[in-house]
C-alpha cells in the first residue's frame, strides 16, 4: 500500500482546532488516530535521543506516544506556537519519567560523553588561540566530527552526562527537596512555559550553541550559575562571563548587526523623595553581578533622586530588531575601585568634562564650562583624578521584561520577576 502524503501545516492545524471544537466522542478517537499518526516521525526522532540508555527504542517509541496523546489534549491552536514546540517537552519528558521510574539516571551514551570532554577541551585551546570562542563547525574541524556532533555533545552531553535526575536541584539546606526529574516530570507547570519557550528559543538563535545551553539551564531550569558549572565541568566564573557574554551578544549584536543606532543607550527613570518623576538617557556599562551598570554624577538630579529613592527603572528600544527591554529595580553606588578604573579607561576629554562639570547645576554660560575644563587639565598634565562626586551605579533587577515586535501587533512580553529566595518566575503578559 502506498504511503499516505503527509497532512500539510494547514491541515494538521485545521485538525488540533477540529479536536478542540468536537465534543463527539468517535470524531475525536478518528481526529486524534489522525494526528497520532501525523506526528509518528516526530515521536521517533524524540525517542532515538534516549536509545542506548538499556531500553529498547520500541519501548521507548510506545512511552513517546503517550506524551504525544497527551500534547494533543493539551494542545490550543489558537496561542500561536507550533505544536511540535508544545509536544516536545511532552513527550520527552514522559520518556524521562519512564526512565525515572525505573530507577535509571539518565545516561548518554559513551561516545557523546567522551566527546563532551574533547569538545570542553579543543573549546579552550581554541579560544585562546582565536581570542574569541572557536564556532561549532571550527570546533567540529578540529575534532574531525560532524558540527551535529559537536552541537548535540555540547548540548546533551554536559546537560546529563554527569548527572543523576535524582540529584536535587532546591536549597542546599534542604528545605526544597525538588529534584530534577520532579521538574521534567510534572508537566503541567513546564506546560505554562512552553509558550514561552518558543519565544525564547527564538530569541537565542544568535547564540553559540553552548551559550544557549547555559542559557536554557539559567532560565528554563532555573540552576544556579554554581549547578551549571558543576554540570558543565567549569568553573562558576566561566558560567557567569558566558552568561554575561550571552546576553549582552543577545542584545548588542542583533541590534548592532541590524543597524540600531548606539544600541547601548537607555532611558533611566528616577523619582525623588516626594514621587516626583524623571528620565534622561544614560549609556549602559555591562551587566555585573551587582545589576545593570551606568555612570553618572552623584549631585546630579538622578543622583539626588537615587540617594532619597533607591527604586529606578530602565528601558532600551531597538527600533531595527523591534525589541524593548524594560528593568526595574533598585539602585545602588558601585565601589569606589570600579568606579576608579572605569573612570581611568575614557578618554581624557571625557575625565575633564566629568571633573570640571557640576551636573545638572545652573551655569551662567558655556565659556564658563570651557574655563573650567582648560584649568584643570593644566593642573592635572597625567592623571586626572576621580571625581569626588562622580561614580557607577549598578540597578539591581526585581524584574525584567522582554517585548518583541510581531507583525500581526499580538507582540510578546514575557517578564522574568524575582522570586522570594533564589529564582526567576516567567510569566506572559498581554500586549
Ligand atoms: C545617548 C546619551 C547617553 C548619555 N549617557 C550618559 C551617561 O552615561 N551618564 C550621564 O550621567 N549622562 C549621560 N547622558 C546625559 C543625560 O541624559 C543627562 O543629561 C544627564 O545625566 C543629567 O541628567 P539629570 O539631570 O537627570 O541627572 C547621556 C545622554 C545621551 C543623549
């Protein structure tokens, strides 16, 4: 018998839509055969990543399809995401908790284990001889493996290898004794997130592959950057430079890439002891472990609001890629070393300004300012000293928020909130 065409998008969308309308009960067994059989190949390729784990992929194959019939219960066509976005997390987290429930950690197979290792190892040698990190097809040269083979040991392997599903993932006090299987295997409140995902997935295309594994475990697992460098096999500060270094590529090198214009410029907003509001531009310094980082004057209006109200918010837009941040949160003064060095790295003209000006005071003219300026870099012929008044600061996120343009103007705004403890909360918020 000749095989039956494949249903095209279209039609396996009329579909799911179909299933969720009907209540009859024999339309829905015939809908959902339809769909079962639809997806067959998608549940295979699930299943063959959890083969060689002592399990015949038969039997995988069969716990695949029970994640599959219950995607497609769950599945709402009308939010927009692909289904096989939403199954994935479906089924092979079904598949993981067979594996659970049978009491075996989940292991990758040698190969991808030994492999990790190489790729973790050629990964440094390289970037020390590129000054940059090697990319998946140069690490895959190198090691003389395919970049899917590069790309799946980076991703997979250090992900699991090391790792028993069992291994807890809460407070190290013991008073959230979750595990990791508890989290992939309760699917529902990964379910919520799946959406999200999808729009996350999306906008870490412009990651290197191990930049958004890192990423994945930091926000959709919600490790802490210690767990991740525990899995990964590197140190905590390599995890958070790579971390930093991926969100900041995420934002500045699309926007850059696109043609933004000074990407790194943000509107700050103040408000002083009595409520009263007020914004200006400030360019952004990096993201540290203490938040957002700017510079600015301390006796300057933002910096008498921040000494009365610590509480500040900031937006960047970039109109050639459509995407808003927006961050709120509370302030605080950088040490003065940081703000020393930082100081010492601008421009001469720039360390003048900052000495000679008395920011945001009234001044009679110009000239005033230009006198200023002339006076002092005659008394300071090398070193300019910091300014008294003059430092970083660094805006300590509660939330963050994430607004992508979309065409049909339905945009997506998912908000990462603090969570009391450790953590971030992901939620959508309409447009
Ligand atoms: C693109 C751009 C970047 C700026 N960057 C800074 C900055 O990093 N630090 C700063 O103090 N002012 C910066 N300014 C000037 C501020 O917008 C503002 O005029 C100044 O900080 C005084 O604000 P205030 O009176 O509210 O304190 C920038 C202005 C623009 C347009």
């Amino acid at each position: 018998m000749a095989a039956k065409p494949r249903p095209s998008r279209e039609e396996l969308r009329a579909l799911h839509r179909r299933y969720k309308e009907t209540t009859d009960p024999a339309e829905r067994d015939r809908i959902r055969a339809q769909l079962v059989d639809a997806y067959r190949d998608f549940v295979y390729f699930l299943a063959r990543k959890f083969q060689n784990r002592g399990e015949p992929l038969d039997d995988i194959v069969q716990v695949g399809y029970l994640g599959l019939i219950k995607a497609i219960e769950r599945f709402d066509p009308d939010l927009g995401y692909e289904f096989t976005t939403f199954a994935t997390l479906t089924v092979a987290g079904e598949i993981k908790r067979h594996f659970r429930d049978k009491g075996t950690a989940i292991r990758f197979p040698r190969r991808l284990q030994e492999l990790h290792t190489s790729v973790v190892r050629v990964n440094e040698q390289m970037k020390n001889e590129l000054g940059r990190e090697p990319t998946v097809a140069e690490l895959a040269e190198r090691l003389g493996v395919t970049p899917d083979d590069v790309t799946e040991a980076i991703e997979m392997g250090p992900a699991y290898v090391p790792l028993s599903l069992d291994q807890p993932i809460g407070s190290s006090d013991g008073q959230d004794a979750r595990s990791i299987a508890d989290q992939i295997g309760t699917a529902d409140p990964e379910l919520d997130r799946v959406e999200m995902r999808d729009v996350l997935n999306r906008a870490m295309e412009h990651l290197t592959p191990r930049e958004r594994a890192i990423m994945a475990m930091r926000f959709y697992e919600q490790l802490s950057q210690s767990e991740i460098a525990r899995r990964l096999g590197i140190s905590q500060m390599h995890v958070s430079r790579l971390q930093r270094a991926a969100l900041e590529r995420r934002w500045f090198r699309e926007a850059q890439r696109k043609g933004s214009p000074q990407p790194d410029a943000l509107a700050l907003a103040t408000a002083d002891a009595r409520g009263s509001p007020s914004a200006r531009m400030v360019l952004f310094k990096g993201i540290e472990k203490e938040g957002f980082l700017f510079y600015s004057n301390y006796e300057s209006r933002k910096g008498h609001d921040l000494a009365a109200n610590n509480r500040a918010a900031l937006v960047f837009y970039w109109p050639a890629t459509g995407h808003q941040v927006r961050v709120s949160g509370r302030v605080s003064r950088l040490p003065r070393a940081a703000s020393t060095t930082y100081f010492h790295s601008r421009p001469r003209g720039a360390q003048l300004s900052a000495l000679a000006s008395r920011q945001s005071r009234v001044v009679t003219s110009r000239a005033v300012l230009e006198k200023a300026v002339a006076e002092l870099d005659r008394l300071y012929p090398k070193t300019v000293p910091l300014p008294s008044d003059w430092g970083g600061y660094a805006l300590r996120p509660d939330w963050i928020e994430f607004w992508e343009h979309r065409a049909d103007r339905l945009h997506d705004r998912l908000r990462y909130a603090r969570k009391r403890g450790r953590g971030w909360r992901l939620e959508r918020l309409a447009p």
